[in-house]
C-alpha cells in the first residue's frame, strides 16, 4: 500500500487525545473504510 492510503489515528494518550474518544473515532473510520472501500486520502 501506498503511504497515501493509510489512515492513521495518532496522538493516543493522556495528554492528547483519549482512548475512549479514539476508540469512538476508529469505530466511525472503520464503518466508513468498509462501506466506501476507500482509505486514507480517497477517504
């Protein structure tokens, strides 16, 4: 894969941004990565 076509959730921690709020945030990525087919940029 390309770099472009990675999504990436970074900064995952007590001074950024919480587990809880991340994982929510993968979850939301995930259902769209899998319903458009598409990732990272194309995203």
């Amino acid at each position: 894969m390309l770099e472009s076509e990675y999504t990436v959730v970074s900064n995952i921690n007590r001074h950024g941004i919480a587990p809880v709020e991340a994982a929510a945030h993968i979850v939301d990525l995930i259902e769209r990565i899998l319903k458009t087919g598409k990732s990272g940029v194309e995203l």
